[in-house]
C-alpha cells in the first residue's frame, strides 16, 4: 500500500477531465487511495472497451481494471465506517461511480479523436503511465 503514496500525480495540467472525474469519485473516495484505485479501474475499462474484445492489449487492460477494481473494494472496507460490507454492498456502491468515470474518460478520448485524430493526449497518456505504475509496484510488492 506504500506504494501508492510513494507515486507522484500525473504532471498533465488540471483538465475538465480531471474535475468531472474528482466530482464522480467525491462521494466514496474517504478512504485513502481510493480515488486512485476508482480512477485506474475506469481508465483500464475504457482503454479496453475502445480497443474491443479479441485485442491482447485490451485483455491487458480488462485484466488491470479487474485488479483496480479488486484493490478498491479492499480499500473501502478497510475504512472502519465501511468495515464489514458484503461484497455486494461494496460492488454497488462502488461500481455506479466507475461507470460514470469510465463513460466519462470514452466520451473525452470520443471527443479528442474528433478534433485530432487520436484519442490519447498528454492528460491520458500520464493517466495511463500513473495507473501504470501503481500496477507495477503493486506487482512487485507481491512477488
């Protein structure tokens, strides 16, 4: 979990991107990390969801997202005001905002390709290398 605190914030500038995400994640980010955790799990859905099934990068990423979304829940209960949740309680309170999140990031890339071609800018792209290193040092914690 140290690692975690110990990865800098993405150096992209603060975007509308940035707030829509911080006020999806407003209500259910009082336990630490979280908001980190939340926003990876969208990122990693969203990549997969605009690379489509059959793509092993975007079997990569459904499997990140699959470990953001795992690392989230353990966070949320980890909160005493949220200890003892059943799984189900934990998934529907924490999968209505990463559905947002990753509706969200799909409309910003939609919104980019529109007006340069490509849907990965310098807000994604540090997004994806952030995330990125939190997957990896977490992966190396556990080995």
């Amino acid at each position: 979990m140290a690692a975690l605190c110990a990865l800098p914030v993405p150096a992209s500038a603060q975007t509308d991107l940035r707030a829509d995400l911080n006020a999806t994640f407003q209500a259910v980010t009082t336990a630490e990390n979280l908001l980190e955790t939340l926003n990876c799990t969208a990122l990693y859905r969203s990549l997969s969801l605009l690379l489509g099934e059959g793509s092993e990068m975007a079997a990569t990423f459904q499997e990140r997202e699959g470990y953001m979304a795992s690392l989230s829940g353990m966070l949320w209960v980890a909160e005493e005001a949220n200890a003892g949740q059943t799984p189900e309680q934990v998934f529907a309170t924490l999968l209505p905002p990463i559905n947002t999140a990753t509706e969200q990031y799909l409309a910003y890339m939609d919104q980019l390709s529109a007006t340069t071609d490509a849907p990965f800018d310098d807000v994604v792209i540090g997004t994806v290398e952030f995330c990125n290193g939190i997957y990896g040092s977490l992966q190396e914690e556990a080995e």
